[in-house]
C-alpha cells in the first residue's frame, strides 16, 4: 500500500509537519510507503507519475491560505480515497468560509477530538456526519530515548534532589509561560525549567515573558532568575523524550485562544514522557481526562497549589503516569495509523 500525504509545512519546525512526521512512521511500522507533497505543484507531479491507495491532506487554515481551491481541484477528480484532517476548527471568518471548498468536496474528515467534531458540525456550512470520524492524536514511544535520568538532568544544568517543574514548546501568550514562573517561584524548594521556544511566526512572544514578569533577558538563549531557568533553544526530536523525562512535573496552563477548536499535541509528548502532567480545562486538553490533573485556571496560585500537591505526594504522581501510559498505549502512533488505514478502506466514499 502506498500513500500521498500533504503538508505544506513539511520540514519546518510545525506542530503539522511533525504530526505528518510521526503518522508517516506509524505507517511505516505496518509496512506501508509514502510520499509527502508540500505545494500544488509537488502535488500534481505525485499524482501524474503514480496511483496512490489513498491520500492524506493535513488541514490547517493559514496553509492554505491562497492555494485551498488549487489544491482541491487537483485531488478531485483523483480516484484515490482522500482524508482531510483538521487539527483545529473554526466557524468564524475567513477560515469559516473555506469550509464552502472543503465540505462541497468528496473527502472524508478527521477531528482529533469530540469537541472539534461538534464545533465542525454546528456550522451553517458543514460535513455530512457519515464524513466525520474522530481519530485522537497520537502519541510517540520515548521509552527508548530516557537513558540515565541523572546524566539528562546533569546536562540540563538541573541538580539531582530538586522538584523540577517543566514547561516545553512554542512560546505563545495563551499558554501563560509568565503565570508559571511566578508560581514557581512561590514555591521556593521547587526549581523550574522553562524551554519556550520562538515561534516562526511571533518569536517576540519570548520577550512577552521577560517583560511580563518584569525581568531582564540578559542572554538571549538561556537565563536564570531566583529558582527558574529560562531556555530558548529549540530541542532537537530526538532528545525531546528523555528533556521531558527528566524533569518531575510539567506544566500546561493554557487558556483559551480566539474561537479555534484544537488538540494540543504537547499535551502527548508530555504524557509519553511518563511524567506527571497539569494542565488547564482549556479546549486544547478535551480529549484527555484523568491521565493529566486538571487545574480551573492559570493563575499562579492556582498552578502553585498544584505544584505542591504533586510534589508532596508521590502517589499521586505515580498514579497520573500509570493512566497516562496506558493511554499512550492506545494511541500510539502506529495505531493511529491503523485507525486511518481502516478509514480508508471503509467503502461508500461517496458519502
């Protein structure tokens, strides 16, 4: 079997382009092939040299901000079964009306969670729901990457003995960074470590951090302040697990964000780590429920408290993991790939 998938972030530093990435080897595991397009025209050149089994087009409004309707053209009269997934949904405006091209089209979609689906059909221009399938975000196997906890730390700059709370990923303000250095630092024998990268698009929300907690940015990779450590560099894939697996907690406190319903794939490299995960009720975390521990708001207090329960109860924490490994087992990411390959293969694609 092989398969077209299409990404146009492919080989940037994206939340898709990774999503792509880590489907791409979930197929591999089950032995099947694939190409990835990135553009209309690596996508026609695809289609012109071969037949494909099936075709995945990775949705995200702002890539197909001016080549949604090229594209589609392209795949429509292809023969393959085609999959659209949309890794977040929204009703309003200009992302709004490219569901008139997407919805009138012969594809099947996939959400990552109840929520989306929901938010997909409660608009005036929507799927039919025989088209709509829910297939949660997968989760990658780190196991392998953790090796000696103390060499990770060690290299880290973290010291043995300390609770540490951890924060990876993109710096953005709806994820309130800030909030957590200041709970952090209301918990004086914890120790934080805070890699925010810059994102492509706002790198200057790294500097919203600084500003908002009235610090100063002396290096512009790495700084620590009081009981905090401020990282800016981004972590390579390979050593994201074993980052993660060193610390003791991690903390999410995101809030919502504009009317876009998603999945935070953070969420799940967190949970592979098998460490203790907190986060908010926000959107973002709807498809998880007692394999995080879910605070009612970002405020530091808030994420102070949580961070002393955990760190006074091991049992807790031990229990937050033992949930979340099981659910990284059910959606690991070759059975992800599964749950799409038998998508594909459902018959009546004319829906």
């Amino acid at each position: 079997m092989h398969l077209l998938l299409i990404c146009p972030s492919w080989g940037r530093r994206c939340g898709i382009a990774s999503y792509t990435r880590n489907l791409r080897g979930g197929f591999s595991t089950l032995g099947v092939t694939s190409d990835v397009a990135t553009h209309p025209k690596t996508i026609g050149t695809y289609l012109a040299e071969r037949a494909y089994d099936g075709i995945l087009l990775q949705h995200e409004y702002s890539l197909y901000y001016f080549n949604l309707v090229q594209v589609l053209r392209l795949l429509e009269p292809v023969a393959s079964p085609l999959i659209i997934t949309m890794h977040n949904t929204d009703q309003s405006g200009w992302m709004g009306a490219q569901h008139l091209f997407l919805f009138r089209s012969r594809a099947r979609f996939v959400v990552h969670s109840e929520v989306a689906r929901r938010n997909l059909l409660s608009g005036a221009v929507r799927p039919a729901r025989s088209s709509l399938a829910v297939i949660p975000m997968g989760c990658p196997d780190y196991r392998a990457q953790f090796g000696d906890r103390s060499q990770t730390r060690a290299e880290l700059g973290l010291p043995d003995g300390r609770f540490v709370v951890g924060f990876f990923g993109f710096a953005a303000r709806h994820k309130n960074i800030p909030n957590i250095v200041e709970a952090v630092r209301k918990v004086p024998d914890a120790l934080g470590y805070i890699s925010a990268t810059p994102h492509p698009v706002n790198p200057r929300a790294v500097d919203h951090i600084y500003v908002a907690c009235g610090l100063s940015r002396g290096d512009p990779m790495r700084n620590a302040v009081d009981n905090v450590i401020l990282v800016h560099e981004p972590v390579p894939d390979e050593d994201l697990g074993r980052y993660q697996h060193a610390v003791d907690l991690i903390v999410l406190p995101y809030s919502e964000h504009g009317t876009s319903v998603s999945t935070s794939m953070m969420a799940h490299e967190a949970i592979a780590a098998r460490q203790a995960v907190v986060t908010t009720r926000a959107v973002y975390f709807a498809d998880l429920s007692d394999e995080v521990l879910k605070i009612p708001d970002p405020r530091p207090d808030t994420i102070a408290a949580a961070i002393r329960l955990l760190r006074n109860n091991s049992g807790e924490r031990e229990a937050l993991v033992e949930r979340a490994a099981r659910y990284v087992e059910e959606n690991a990411w070759d059975r992800t790939a599964e749950r799409y390959l038998n998508l594909l293969m459902k018959p009546n694609w004319e829906g």
